[in-house]
C-alpha cells in the first residue's frame, strides 16, 4: 500500500516522545505526529492527549525522500464551513495579563487603542518603572563618607 500526501488513515499509537507521537499505519509502516499537529490548542505534553495502543485518524502531511512520514491528527478532523483555529498569543479576557497586581497593562482595550496611544501608555509606564527603580536604589549605593581605601 502506498501513502499518499493528503490520504486520512486510522493507526495505532506504538511510542511516545517529548516532541511527538509514533504511529503505525499499515503493513509495518509508522509515520511521525509531531507535537505541534496533535490539536490546535498548545500542547505541553504528549501524554496528556496519547496514549499507547490509543487508535487514531491521522492525515499525511508529507513523505520524505528517505521514507520518513508526517502525520498530523488535528488535519484529520473533519471541520465545519468558515473555521477558523485559535491563533496563538489569542489571550484575550484572561486575569492576571502581564502585571498580576497592576493595572492591566496593554490589554484594558486590545483593539480599541491606536499606536500612539499605546506608545504614550508604554512611555508613561516605563517612567514610572525607572523612577521607581532609581528611588529604590539610590540610597544602596553608598553616599560620599563611604568610599573605602
């Protein structure tokens, strides 16, 4: 049997790695689904969504030269119409976004706030960073009376 590029196949998960999934096909053949075509969210471990002996629908991505195979699962799956995944860095609405006791930060209106708009909130925030910063400082590095010989 030949694998095709874009042919969706059931296989049997036969080993587990950090960065991806071991899956035989048919007549012998494995292929590779690497963590990244596992589901469309972020996936920090394999062996939270796989295990072994686990039966998947898996797409061919691709066939090397020399024989290795690309699998992905998150292809496999059937899609309504218009779908469209999750992009990455798509955070919105989540607490605690860049300073858990802050004000927020940049994310209060993602959208709504024009360049120069962002660009005077970073400014100002940063002055109020390195003020604080020479404040907490100053008084650590030693004054005249204390230079030693």
């Amino acid at each position: 049997m030949a694998i095709e590029v874009g042919a969706k196949l059931e296989g049997k998960v036969t080993g587990i790695t950090h960065f991806g999934a071991f899956v035989d096909l048919a007549d012998g053949v494995t292929g590779l689904v690497h963590i990244s075509e596992i589901a469309d969210h972020y996936v920090k471990d394999v062996n939270d969504h796989l295990k072994i002996d686990d039966i998947v629908t898996v797409k061919v991505i691709n066939v090397d030269k020399d024989g290795k195979i690309g699998l992905s699962i998150k292809q496999a799956i059937d899609r309504p119409e218009g779908y469209v995944p999750p992009q990455r860095g798509d955070r919105q609405g989540r607490p605690g976004d860049r300073r858990p006791g802050g004000r927020g930060g940049f994310r209060s209106a993602p959208g709504k706030m024009s360049f120069e708009e962002k660009m005077s909130r970073f400014l100002r925030d940063s002055e109020e960073r390195i003020s604080s910063l020479k404040k907490n400082t100053e008084g650590k590095r030693g004054g005249r009376g204390s230079r030693r010989g």
